[in-house]
C-alpha cells in the first residue's frame, strides 16, 4: 500500500463526517461501509488478511482472512468446553453448548 489508509479514505471519512481517522473510528462501530471500504484497500494490497482488536475488548483478537488462503496447520491443539477463551465467546454472543 503507497498511500496511508486515511488519505485512501479521505472523501468517505468526510461523508461519515470523520475528522480525524485512527483505529477507534472503526472500534465505534463505524458505517459498515466505512469497515469494508478498509477490508477492500486491504485486499487490493496484496494482503492475505487484516488482524485487529474487537469492539468488545482489546484483549479479544479478530482475524479475518481473505480467500483463496493457505493455512499451515502445525499442530493439532484440543479446545476444551471448560476454555476460559471459549467461555467469553460463546458468552459476548449468548451461545451454549448442547449437551
């Protein structure tokens, strides 16, 4: 990418009525279009996908990979029903496991 995101973003940021663009403007749940006016200069980067933090938590990671993409499975590693990682995301989205 030549450009820095913000100045590829400049006329949506102004119809958003953004002034000043940093990654808290898409933690705001930002216009969906203004979140996929990224995803798309991102993709057309080259990039094979974006990481970022959730709106929910710093602590919580996003990842979001773009296709066709390759991934290299080292190995296998058991996620147990008790995983304080899976707990809080079934919770942020009142899920339960069926038993």
């Amino acid at each position: 990418m030549d450009q820095p995101l913000a100045k590829l973003l400049a006329i949506h940021l102004k119809k958003f009525g953004v002034e000043e663009f940093d990654a808290s403007v898409l933690q705001q749940t930002a216009p969906r279009i203004l979140t996929q006016f990224v995803s798309r200069i991102i993709f057309n980067g080259g990039f094979a996908g974006i990481y970022y933090r959730s709106k929910y938590g710093h602590d919580i990671e996003n990842w979001a990979l773009f296709e066709p993409f390759q991934i290299k499975v080292r190995e296998l590693e058991l996620i147990r029903p008790a995983d304080r990682d899976l707990q809080r995301a079934l919770e942020l989205h009142s899920l339960k496991f069926k038993e």
